[in-house]
C-alpha cells in the first residue's frame, strides 16, 4: 500500500466506498467548455476530470464487489440511489446526485474516493490510459437507436466520440458506416479503424456523397458527435425519411435558425445521449476482445504537471491531436 497520505486519503472511507490511485484521466472537449464557462453549473474552483481509470487502494466495510487490486474503469455519476430515477436504473438523473468533474472534484488528483458501485474492473490488456476513455456513453446511445442489419450510418465529427462511435456502428452490424469531417488527419484515422466512406465536408458535398451511398434515400441514421449549427443541419438533411438521428455532441450554443421541420415531415426519431449507466462491462468485453480500438485513439500523454499544456492541445487540436490523456 501506498505511503502518501492526502486529504483525500485521510477523509475515512464510506462504509460502500472505494479509495482510488488515480492513474489516468481523459481530457474532453466538454473540460474545455468548462473552463470556457459554458457549464454554468460548473462552479469553479472544480478539480476537473470526468474520464477516470485507477487502482483500488481500501475498500469500506460494507464493500462486497470491489477490492484492493482491481484496475478499473470509474464512472463520473454518481446518484443517491434511493430515489426513484436511481432505484430505475438512471441515476444520471438523481437531483441530489453530483457527477466527478462537474459539480463534484473530479480524477485530475492523485486519490479520490468513488462509490463502490461505480468501479468497473478491466482485465490486463487493457492500459489504465484505454481504461480511462472506455466511456460507455457511445455504445450506450447506439444501442438504444437499434441499428438494424443492413442500416447505412453516417457518424458526423470524427473526434473521439465519433471515432468509437464508427467501430461501434459497425459492431452493431451496419452494412456501411460512413464517417463526416473537416479535419484530414482525423478521417484517415476513421478509415484505419475501418471506416467505408470519409467524407471531408469542405471538400465534397456531403448530401450528395450521403445520396451515393443510399441510392438516393439518406442514410438509415445519422448520429451527430460534432454538435455543432451546421452538424445539427446536415443531420436532419442527409437522414433518410423515416429515419433515426441521435444528438450526442454537445451544443454549447444556442443553434441559430435552426429547422426542425424535417423531424415532422420526414417521420424522424430523434434520440438524446444522457443514457442509464449501463453496459460497462460489455464495452469493456469489446475492448479486451480487440473489437473496439480505443489505443489509436489517444494520440499524446501528459503528467499531470503539465495539464495546462494538456488542454492547450485538445482545445487548439495542436499536432493532429485525437485525445489527450493525464496521468496525475
Ligand atoms: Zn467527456
Ligand atoms: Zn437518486
């Protein structure tokens, strides 16, 4: 056991609580609209860090699943578990909840103390940096939109969550996963990962490439990682009617203009990302199985020392940057 002792460490464990070393921790675009002060929920001064892999160190007396040892993946949100979104399984809705990174201090500390239940173990392929980013949030949100076999899948915005979101689509057999973007080096990394199609959209029309691919109807879904005015735009434009488009990436703005007339006249099904808290271990069946490649995906590491350096990089997409990681 680790000598260092910390605040964090010193505070006594909750009897269904778990001391983390914190090993590894994501840097997100939402860190940055952050700082930016678009979370105004977001209270500074807030240890950021909501993508968090470490070590158990104790484990409280009530602890029956988790112990000393295990390498896990932890989940930000955290619900009261009594109440009746928690008792449903959706404790990302709590309103006594609190989620690590955003109205709680989050991983960027070397100890912190997480409920039991949000510990999830990996096995020993997969790196504390993978562990980290193993957010179950994308697959979580495609399997709830129920690909069928066969769906051509466009993913707009090929940053993280666009990139796992590619692999997951197919995964959850699309027959084509098509992959949309401005960034050159991003779109190669889709088309290593197995993307059909990449479609820079400042140099092809995006609508016309999507038609290609469909026979002219528009794509079975589109799922938006980009969120932003135009990404919202072309989602509604290039899904075929009677199709699903799922809004994962965060609008920090308020769209302007925008029409939502083609959700109506085009019978569309429009799902949300806040999902349940589910579907850990099978993400993690998927990485330890090398079907989801989440290694290509984190293209620099920091110490801890050196976040502000870290965020420079994912904020001003320096040096063909996908994701960041932090080790404190
Ligand atoms: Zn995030
Ligand atoms: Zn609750």
């Amino acid at each position: 056991m680790e000598e260092v002792r910390s605040p964090q460490e010193e505070r006594s464990l909750g009897a269904s609580e778990v001391l983390l070393r914190v090993m590894a921790v994501g840097v997100c675009r939402t860190d940055i609209h952050i700082m930016d002060g678009r979370f105004p929920q977001v209270k500074p001064p807030r240890v950021l860090g909501h993508e968090i892999a470490g070590i158990v160190k104790r484990v409280g007396k009530e602890v029956r699943r988790a112990e000393p040892g295990w390498r896990v993946t932890c989940d930000s949100v955290v619900g009261c578990g009594r109440c009746y979104f928690c008792r449903a399984g959706s404790r990302q809705f709590c309103t006594t909840g609190y989620e690590m990174g955003f109205t709680h201090d989050g991983g960027c500390q070397e100890w912190l103390i997480v409920p039991e239940e949000n510990v999830y173990p990996v096995g020993d392929t997969i790196s504390m940096e993978e562990a980290a980013i193993l957010d179950m949030e994308v697959y979580a949100a495609l399997k709830k939109s129920e690909i069928r076999t066969g769906d051509v899948v466009l993913i707009e915005g090929p940053g993280p969550a666009g990139l796992v979101a590619s692999q997951i689509a197919r995964i959850l057999r699309a027959r084509r996963v098509l992959l949309s973007g401005d960034s050159e080096r991003r779109l190669e990394t889709g088309k290593l990962l197995g993307v059909d199609r990449a479609i820079h959209i400042r140099k092809e029309d995006l609508g016309k490439a999507v038609r290609e691919e469909t026979e002219g109807r528009g794509a079975d879904l589109v799922m938006d990682c980009a969120g932003t005015a135009e990404s919202f735009r072309q989602a509604l434009e290039t899904v075929a009617p009677g199709g699903k488009v799922v809004l994962y990436g965060i609008y920090p703005d308020p769209l302007p203009q925008a029409s939502v007339l083609p959700v109506i006249l085009k019978n569309l099904v429009v799902y949300g990302a806040l999902s349940d808290r589910k579907y850990w271990d099978e993400v993690i069946a998927l990485v330890e199985a090398g079907r989801l490649n989440l290694k290509r995906l984190i293209t620099h590491i920091f110490p801890l020392d050196e976040a502000a350096e870290a965020y420079a990089y994912t904020r001003d997409g320096r040096d063909g940057v996908v994701k960041v990681v932090l080790q404190p």
